[in-house]
C-alpha cells in the first residue's frame, strides 16, 4: 500500500508539472522544437523511481557483502543467541516478522537496519557497537533500528529520492535543451552542448536536492528515537545516545546505509546535508518526555 500511494504521489506531481508547462504555454513550444515534454518526464521518472527501487532491492545484498555482514543463523554464544531474542521480541511488538540479525565488523559503535520490504529486513550491529555498549544500550539501538524498519522508512526514503532523481533528471535536460539550442543555436538535433550541460546541471541540481532527501530522514530519525524509546525505555534510548557522542568520530557506514544507521555522523557542509540530527538535539528531544 506504501509503495503503490507513493507510485501514485509521484505520477500526480508528474502531471502537475506538466499541466503548468501546458499551462504556460510551453509544451508544444519545445515540442516543436525537438523536446517532447512528456515523453522526456515519462523517461525520467522511470529511470529515476526505478534506480532508486533497484537499489533498495539489492540493499540487503550490498549490505551483506559491502559491509560484510555475517548474518546469525544459529547462535554462537550467548551475546548473539541475546541479540537474536531481543530483536525477535521487539519484531513482535511491533507487529513484523523476525528481520535477518547481522554483526559487521567496525570498531565504531554503529549499527542499520535495510531491506525492500519491513517484513524481509536485516538488522546489523557493528563489533564496536557490542564491545562499547551495554546491554541496554544495544537493546534501545535495537529498537531505534526495528522502528526504522516497522515505519517503512527504507521505503519511503526511497520513493522520495526516486521523485527527486526525476525532477533532477528533468530539469537538467530541459537546461542542457536551453543552452544548446538558445544560446548555442545548435539547429541539427541535440549537440554535445546539449550533453555536457546537462551532465553539469545534473551534478548541480542534485547538490541543490540532497538537503530536501536529508530532511525525510532527520525527521524519520526522530521518530525512530521515540520508537526505541518506547520499545526498551526513555532512559536506555538516551544513555545510547550519550555513549555514541561520546565517540570522537564515529566511522560513518557506507552512503546507501547512512540514512538507517544509528549515529549518521557529522555532516560536511552543515545540518542541511546532515542525514541525521545532532545527537545533542536527539536527546533533548528525549529528554523531555522523561
């Protein structure tokens, strides 16, 4: 149902773009001059919601041999027979089936969650993560993670990407259009004005889109903090938060996992481009509702 509102989202902010191109009078303009509105939008759309489908179908697999995962298939002592407990009771309470359990190897306390569907994920914790916190910690990681999950936040980051991959897919293409034949008068067809335009503009416009992606998962994240709170305890969700500011700095887990891990690390050109919020914010938040 997720997938299929967020499907019909996308193809209704589709057609209001077109319509106000329309509108504008624009459409058979550029139609006649070698641009068709929209087959061009049509085209984008599927390669921008279906890249950003394809990689979420192949997260777990990227998970699994990117960060090398091993999943626990049968318990090895009683820290992993532990992990796998704790998330299968939290799975339940959220009304989910038993996500796959993962240990990745990193000595930064981390840990994600991934997968297309919230009842086909995995749940990984990193080696540090074991070693630094205690078992109420984890368990409230664990819960900030199957939260992720039982929301449908994999999804729905994915979908808002693959909207935004259009609109960039789109407007560079109408840029590199402009520029080919307005400015550099190219009469015969699309010229190599047209492609390196839009290869720069593309670079540009998705540079200028990442801060909208960045606020979903702010948001989301938020909401995946009260989740683990109310699945092991305000005070357990905040005392792991406390332990991971206390790192330094922490190893940040691969671009595609960044969104769904438990500390995003500091962002590189401010809150903006931050996939998660500061942690100091993360437990005020928290902290109010003791």
């Amino acid at each position: 149902m997720r997938i299929l509102l967020f499907l019909a989202t996308n193809a209704a902010i589709i057609l209001v773009l077109f319509f106000v191109i329309s509108l504008l009078g624009l459409d058979q303009t550029l139609y006649d001059q070698g641009f068709p509105v929209g087959t061009v939008l049509v085209t984008c759309a599927i390669f921008g919601v279906g890249g950003s489908f394809i990689s979420l179908l192949l997260s777990k697999t990227l998970a699994k041999r990117g960060m090398g995962a091993q999943v626990i298939e049968q318990p090895r002592s009683d820290a992993e027979a532990w992990l796998v407990q704790t998330v299968s009771h939290q799975a339940q309470a959220k009304g989910i089936r038993m996500p796959q359990v993962a240990i990745f190897p990193s000595d930064s306390p981390n840990a994600f969650a991934t997968g297309a569907r919230k009842d086909a994920a995995l749940v990984a914790v990193s080696t540090g993560l074991l070693q630094r916190m205690n078992r109420d910690e984890i368990e409230a990681v664990l819960g900030h993670e199957i939260s992720h999950v039982a929301n449908g936040d994999m999804v729905t980051l994915a979908l808002v990407q693959g909207i935004v991959n259009t609109f960039v897919l789109f407007l560079s293409r109408l840029v590199g259009y402009l520029v080919d034949r307005v400015i550099l008068k190219n009469e015969r067809g699309l010229g190599i004005g047209f492609f390196l335009t839009s290869i720069a503009a593309q670079i540009v416009f998705g540079i200028l889109a990442t801060p909208i992606v960045m606020w979903f998962s702010r948001r989301r994240e938020f909401r995946a903090d009260t989740g683990g709170a109310g699945l092991a305890g305000t005070n357990k969700m905040i005392s792991a938060l406390k332990s991971l500011k206390a790192v330094a700095e922490p190893q940040p887990l691969p671009e595609q996992m960044a969104a769904f891990g438990i500390s995003g690390g500091r962002g590189r050109f401010g809150r903006l481009f931050m996939s998660h919020p500061p942690l100091e914010e993360r437990i005020e938040r928290l902290t109010q509702h003791v």
